[in-house]
C-alpha cells in the first residue's frame, strides 16, 4: 500500500513539473465538442462574485493575478486588490500566497465529483458510463487547462505538494464506490480491487488528457486517436466486454 502510493506520488511530481514550462497568459480556450460544453457550463465559472465568500474571492483573484503576473511575480498585495478585501483579511486565510494553491486544487475536484456523478447517472449501461467518464476527463482537462497548469506548477514550488492525494481523495472514493456497484452488478471482472482501480482511472485519464492539452498543440485527429485508445485501455483493464 505504501510503495504503491510512493508511485501515485511520484507520478504526480513528474507530471507537475513538466507543467512548469507552460506559460500562463494563454487565452481561455472553448471546448469544440459542443455536447460538453453544454457540460462544463454547469460547473462554476472562475469569476469573483459578490455571493462568494471572502476566501473563494481571494482564491478566485489569486487564479488571475497568477495567469496575468505569473506566480513569481505576483504579490498579495496584487490579490488582495482584485478580490476586493483587506491584506489582513488574506492572512486570516491564507500564510502565504503559495498556500492558496490546495485551496485552487480542492475547488477543481469539489466542482469535478459532482459533475462527473451528474454525467455518468445519465447512463444505464456499463460501457456508456466508461465513454462519458473519458469523455467528461478530456473536456474538463480542456477547458481548464490554464487553472490546472497553474496548480501543478505552484504546489511544485512549495510544500503543500504532499497534500495532493489528499485533495483528490473525494474524486477516488467516488469512483472507487461506483467500480464497486459495478463489481456487485456484475458488471467488470469479479476480482477487480476497486480501491486502487479508482486511482489507476484516475491517473491514466488525467495523464492522457494532460499530454493533448496542457504540454503540446494537440490536433483534433490525435485527440480522438488518444481519446480512443484510452478508452480500449479502460475496458480492457476493467474486463468489460464490448459487444
């Protein structure tokens, strides 16, 4: 258990900084697949607004000081300005700029989990529920591409990358609870360890998603190639049987 998180860990860290070398002043792009868009629309959109509370408006205006100033660059002093509040109210919160970093990452997966619960419900069968989980990795992935490069890049830079698996913990327990009904169904392999399968999901559709957004121009020919075989990958790794 402890070597296989070790790898999870490692894992994360390589992906992190090859973020690095991103820059951060790239326009928002808009999903193509019009289908998930109508999707990602749902989730809330990274604009401070006056019925947030005052630490989602620091968190908010830090995601756009960075993306403006770059991390490096950026003082509190230029957070604080575009959220609206008092540099002691950013204290309160926060001891450092770097330590908003969790904070941007939890806000990603508390908006994914149920986004994700909302897409795949939507499907009865098995392997329609497979396709809309990869479908939905890569859309989100896409459309915050910017949000997350800043994430991987800023907890590289501090101590706080040690919180990683904990961030992600409610997106594996989600599904780690849905491969296990699935199992009871009858519906994957009868010896599928749906705890660790949750993170090998997990990591193999953000790590594919990633590699055609995050660190390359990616064409819409080898997205769908990618997309294709990540999805082969998973049936076969799940033991569901394509008719």
């Amino acid at each position: 258990m402890m070597m296989l998180d070790h790898i999870y860990s490692l894992f994360r860290l390589a992906r992190i900084y090859s973020s690095l070398i991103l820059t951060f002043n790239e326009e928002r792009t808009i999903l193509t697949n019009r289908h998930f868009l109508a999707k990602m629309n749902d989730i809330q959109s990274f604009k401070v607004g006056d019925d947030m509370s005052k630490r989602e408006k620091i968190m908010l205006a830090a995601i756009d000081a960075f993306k403006e100033k770059g991390i490096e660059k950026t003082t509190i002093s230029d957070i604080v300005k575009a959220a609206g509040v008092a540099q002691g109210t950013f204290y309160l919160y926060f001891p450092s700029k770097l330590s908003v970093m969790p904070a941007i990452a939890e806000h990603l997966i508390a908006q994914m989990v149920p986004a994700i619960e909302k897409e795949l419900t939507q499907h009865a069968d098995v392997l329609d529920q497979a396709d809309a989980l990869v479908e939905f990795i890569f859309a989100f992935t896409r459309q915050y591409r910017d949000v997350l490069a800043l994430t991987y890049s800023g907890l590289a830079a501090t101590e706080h990358l040690k919180e990683w698996e904990d961030i992600y913990e409610p997106i594996y327990k989600w599904v780690a609870a849905f491969l296990e009904k699935a199992k009871q169904d009858k519906r994957v392999r009868a010896n599928l360890n749906c705890q660790y399968a949750a993170k090998f999901i997990i990591g193999l559709l953000e790590s594919s998603a990633e590699q055609m957004y995050l660190f390359t121009e990616t064409d819409t020919e080898e997205v769908l190639i990618q997309k294709r075989e990540v999805k082969q990958f998973l049936l076969y790794a799940l033991g569901i049987e394509t008719p």
